[in-house]
C-alpha cells in the first residue's frame, strides 16, 4: 500500500464544516487503499491574528517567542482534524513538532528543516492510523518552536514525504491545480496535467502563488513527486515531477506574470570600472534585491544610463540610498518608475528549440508594446513592459505558443 | 531576593491591553526586587470557543485530542505577555508544559501533576529573567499535551510555587479577595486578611468560587502560603496559610451558600439492614454524587422517611436510577425539591468553641426558617433551608456571627 502525504491549507480549514470535508477527503483515500499522512495550516485568519495580537505587545519582536504565539493555530487544527477522523469511524492521532520530533536550526520565523524522526510516525501509518501532523512547525535543539516563515505547511508536507519516502505528496489549495497562464486575465488558460520542478520553481518565483519557491526546491532536492489540487472538487490536478517523467514536453508551459517591480533609471552614469559595485553594493547592505539590470554601451565612450528593478515596496528605499550617493555616483537625473510589470515564458523545451525569444519580441511588435529590459535564463523570457500592458501582454503570448484552450 | 509565582486567569488576560498592564504589574515585582515566575491562563473565551470546536468536531472524544486542541489557549497567552514584557525592557522567556517538563500522569482533562523540573526556570529567574509559564497543561511519559481540568491554572502556579520553594504564590483574579460572605448579597461583608487552608478548603467546596478545592489541597500539602488578590487594583488581598501563622483567629470566618443542590426525599423505605446501600450503590455507579443524607428512626419500627441532596444537574438522573428500582427498594413515594439551597457557616474556631452550632440554629428560628437538612464537620456546619431563604439566612447569620463590616 502507498503512502501518501496529503496538506491542506487555511482555506480548507476555515471552520469545522470544512475540516470534516477534509475527513471525508482523507477517509476516501484511506478506504482505497491508501496509509495517509496529513498536515495541516491554521485556520484561514487565525494566524494572521495571532501575528497581529503579537505586533501589538512589543514593537521590537523576539521571534523566538512570536513563535511560541503563531504556532498556536496549527496546533488547533491538527487536533480538530484528528477529532473529526474519528467521529468518522477512521482511526488518527495529531502530531505537534516537537512531538516528531521536527528538527530545525534555530532561525526563528523563517527556520529550515534539518531532520524529521519519522519511526513512530510511520508505525501508526502502518498499522492503518491516519497521521495529522501539524504544518509550519518544528523544534530547535533547545526545545523552543520554530516557525518555517511563508509557505512553511507546503514545506512540513514536502519533508515528510521525502522522508517517509512516500508515493506522492498532495498540496490541497483553493486553486486546482497550475495552469499556464492566470485564468482570471487568460480565459482560454489550461490547467497542466504535468510540469517539472524546474518549470514550478521559475513559475512560483515569477508571480505564481500556488506554490512556495522553498517546498518546490525541497521536491526536487529529493525527488518528491507534488501534485497541486483543489480541495473543493474532485478533479485530478497538477502532478510536479521529474523531466523524464514528462514524456511529450511542450516548448513553453506557462505565461506569468508579476506586477511586484518597479523600474530605476540612472542616466549618464560615468562608463568607468567599478561603477556598478559602487551602485549595487549600497543597495544590497540596505537588503534591497535588485533583480533585472541593463547598462548599455556608452555611445560617447564616457558615460551611460544604468536600468534595474527591483521589488516596488522597496522603491522608496532604493531611490533614498542612490540619492544618498548622488555626488559619489556622478550621475546625472535617478527616474523611477512603478507602472511596469514582468512578463515571462517559462519552459525547459527552451533548452534544445531555438525561436522561443523570436516568438516573444515579435509578439510584442505586433501588439505595439515597447520592450524595456529582457533577462533570460536557460528555461524563461522574462520582459520588462509598461503595466497597462499586461492583460494584453499575456493573452497575446499564450496564443502565440499555442497555449490556448481547445 | 525572594521568589514569588503570579498567576493571571483569563479575564486579566482577556486583551492585549489587559496583558500589557499584567506586565506592568509583574514589572512593578520585579523593580521591587521580586524574581518573578508568572502562570497564565488562556485570553478569556478562548478556552471555550475551542472546547466548543472540539466538541463540534467529536460526538466522542478522544480526551488526548480534545487536549491537544485546547491546550493552544495558554500557548498563546504565554508568548503575548512574555513579549509585552520584552517591550517595557524585562527580560523574559515563555514555557510551555512539555518544555519545562510539568509532568502529568495520563488521565486527559483533568491531569494531576506528578512532577516539575524547575532547573532551567531556576536558572533563570537567578538571572534575573522573568520565567512565563503556560497554566492548565502538562506532557505525559509518552509526549503528549495533558490538561489540568477545572482551575488548572491556579494548580500549575501552587504546583509550579512548591518546587521552586516560592515565597508566596499570588492568585490574580477579578475580586479583590476572599469575602466573608458574598459581596452581592451581603453588602457588609468584609475581606478577610488572612484564612487558613481548611477553611479555603470548605469555602471553596461550598460555593465560594474564588479557587478551586484541588488548588487549596495542593497549597496546603506543600505548605504554600497562597494570596488572592485583585489584578484590577492594587489592594492586598487574602492570604491563605497554615493556621499557626494566624494569631488572633476568629470563631467564623466565612459564610458560604451553594444553590446547586437538590433534595429528593423518598418516604416509608423498609427499615431493614442493607437498604441504604441498595438506594445509594445504584446511584453511585451511575456517577451522581450525594452530598447531605438524613435517615430518621422508624417511627413505626417498620418504615422510615429518607432524605438527600445531589447537585441539581444530577437530580433528573437521580430520579430516574430511583424509579427504576422502586419494586426492589420497597419506597412509597419518591418526592424531589430543587428549590433548596445549602448555607455553611466555616471556621476552624469551631474545633475549640462549643456554640457555633446554637447560634446557628437560633438565628434561623429567630427569622423563621425551616432547617430541612443539617450536616456538619469539625470546622463547618450546613443546613438545607427553602432557596427563598437563601438571602435572609446569609445576612443574619452574618450578624449574628459579628462578621458585619464596621
């Protein structure tokens, strides 16, 4: 019998009604056969509150104890999913993290995984006790809760299974499953019956929010196979997989978006060594994450203009360090500019088929959008464009490569 | 520097602006050169609205889950206070049961204690740290969360103030001590300075509900000097001690009432050896507590009339083991009378003063009162009058006692 590692997130556990769906959901598997492992987030809100009541009582948090306070939820929902199992006739028992234990470093807030003791755990699995275990915690090695930071259920769940060695791990969301572009922009957007880990790492740090960057690079680390579904209907949603497990690769999987960026300019910078470190070194001591850079050749051999983005919360701190330097940088005008969007094409039939950037630049021609900055990897196009753009921007490009919907 | 154990119940916790003004009271302790370990119960409400989840969740419940679900009350309460105290420049730490450990046996709900290691809480407040512990839950030997029961935050505070040897444990709640009688109806009353753990005792197994009976044992078997006090102001409150550290004590100390009674009188029971124990075995075994019982003398030789109370919430089940059994027991009629109330008068001054008993009985008659039942132990004498009476009765044996506040 397979092992199957199911999560539910805060919205498939918003109140007690949708706790016993979930039974029901876990019920199902376990009377097809299947020995589950279940983990679970907070109530939809809850942790939001706990977070809220925490910022309240001190301005300068110890996160040691934030914590202590926001693990709370998970806790609540573990034991009331386990409760409601067995008002169901299926046998279950909740599993906080330090009761695993889930082992972490002691970076509160944002702590990462070093081991999971799985033994007792896998008992109860085999002698047919469903495991509720709680998602987003863990414990250091002086006993204190650690927090996993965003998207840390989905991580819980993907460690578990790696170290279970489990069949497939199943992230039940609000969505079901990845599609290749935001159905709520592309209407004729395709779910994916399958993408590849490196495909739903680019989409998750390229706008879309199904799934944590953290969880997708822990499947693939260990090789687990993710399958992202809806946990309101019964429809088979995304399997995350291997390339080899993809038999006919499509040239292009996906069209994302985000909306996150804003545009610096520094015109007539002076085109001399060791200029773009004297730009970036500040801004990276303020933990400012410039992320697309342009420098064009200097047409008069003596100076240039300088393009990057970077997070648009973070514009106004951006543009405060560079004014701070003003006289040191030697530039002449600093233009920024929040109404821009990213758009990428994701898809690792980039790698052997050339023609894929073509499609995009002369995509963008035809509907007249300017192109401000590209940034390329071995598997995404991502192009910098003015905001007001991005609806027709998407649909555009999902036509071109022969996404669109039947 | 002496060591002292605060103990906030839920509505002293019931905001983040009511944790923060605990915070400023176990501040004010500790810059008057207190080592403070603080025990906190869950935000008022919470405690209820998950037992409510709980209950929603489980026609049956697993009593480990149903633990584990509401043990998150005081998780939360601990970090929050421990954080308002961090931001007024305190140093702090939060523990949670399994932390510590508070070692439980297994009996979930209602745990009893079986150990605390206080090693690491002891280090800390020598370091002059504020040790923030989480009331009403434990771990047992096989690592899961066990709750105290009912007043199980005041039991973790007498407990938590035995191990560490505390000078005193103060109980923080919303009255300002413990009354001579109740306040609400007896506008004279006063507070007492001092009681001792006997009469604590009786008056909180007769209805007085500032702590609870399990509380006041643990106190007294560890010889904890125990004081209730307001967390709303900032009078001292009652001291509960040994009996040699109080000096002049008086003949009563308090006058106590409870309304949750019921008497079920059943008349011509044979008399005959065995009869008792064939009305009050079956009763027993269906878990109903009898409480006061009178059996008079057969006036006939032959039948006698019998008499007895159960909490009221008992009495249908009372009646319904009892009528089952008529045919066995041989009783005439079977007569029940929920409106009766029970009224003590306690005082360990009993043990050496005859008279207390005479005073009582004089005042009812004086006011025209039928004692129906009587009952009495060395410091206590109660009597089951109609509830009507229950206000006339308080106030003139208040008087009649010189308990009336100058």
């Amino acid at each position: 019998m397979a092992i199957i590692v199911q999560k539910f997130g805060g919205t498939s556990v918003a109140d007690i009604d949708r706790i016993g769906a979930v039974a029901d959901r876990v019920r199902a598997s376990v009377e097809a056969g299947d020995r589950v492992a279940v983990v679970v987030s907070a109530m939809a809100g809850v942790t939001n509150q706990l977070a809220a009541w925490a910022a309240q009582a001190a301005r300068d948090m110890d996160p040691c104890e934030y914590d202590a306070v926001v693990s709370a939820g998970e806790q609540v929902t573990t034991g009331l999913l386990t409760l409601c199992l067995q008002d169901r006739g299926i046998a279950a028992r909740s599993w906080l993290g330090w009761q695993l234990p889930i082992r972490t470093d002691r970076v509160h807030g944002r702590a990462r995984i070093s081991g999971i003791d799985v033994d007792a755990l896998g008992k109860g699995l085999e002698a047919g006790q469903v495991q509720v275990v709680a998602g987003f915690q863990g414990v250091t090695d002086d006993r204190r809760v650690a927090t996993l930071g965003r998207g840390g259920s989905d991580i819980t769940a993907v460690a578990l299974a790696a170290a279970l060695r489990a069949e497939r791990c199943d992230i039940y969301t609000d969505v079901d499953g990845v599609y290749t572009s935001d159905p709520r922009i592309v209407a004729k957007a395709r779910k994916l019956d399958k993408i590849t880990y490196e495909e739903m790492l680019e989409m998750a740090s390229l706008g879309a929010k199904v799934l944590h960057t953290r969880s997708v690079e822990l499947a693939m680390k260990h090789n687990v196979r993710l399958q992202v579904l809806s946990s309101f209907n019964d429809l088979p949603g995304t399997l995350v997989v291997d390339e080899d497990e993809i038999v006919e690769q499509e040239l292009v999987s996906g069209i994302t978006y985000s909306r996150d960026e804003a545009k610096v300019t520094l015109t007539r910078v002076p085109d001399r060594p060791g200029v773009a470190a004297a730009i970036f070194g500040p801004l990276s001591d303020a933990e400012i994450n410039v992320d697309m850079i342009v420098q064009n050749v200097a047409a008069d051999g003596q100076s240039t203009d300088l393009t990057f983005t970077v997070a648009r919360s973070e514009l106004k701190d951006a543009l405060k360090v560079l004014e701070g330097k003003k006289s040191l940088l030697g530039y002449d005008q600093l233009l920024p500019d929040p109404d821009v969007v990213k758009v990428s094409v994701i898809g690792v039939g980039m790698r052997s088929h050339a023609g894929v950037a073509k499609t995009m630049f002369e995509t963008m021609a035809a509907k007249g959008i300017n192109i401000q900055v590209i940034s390329t990897s071995e598997i995404k196009i991502s192009v910098l464009i003015a905001e007001e753009y991005t609806e027709l921007a998407l649909r555009a490009l999902h036509s071109a490569y022969g996404l669109d919907a039947g």
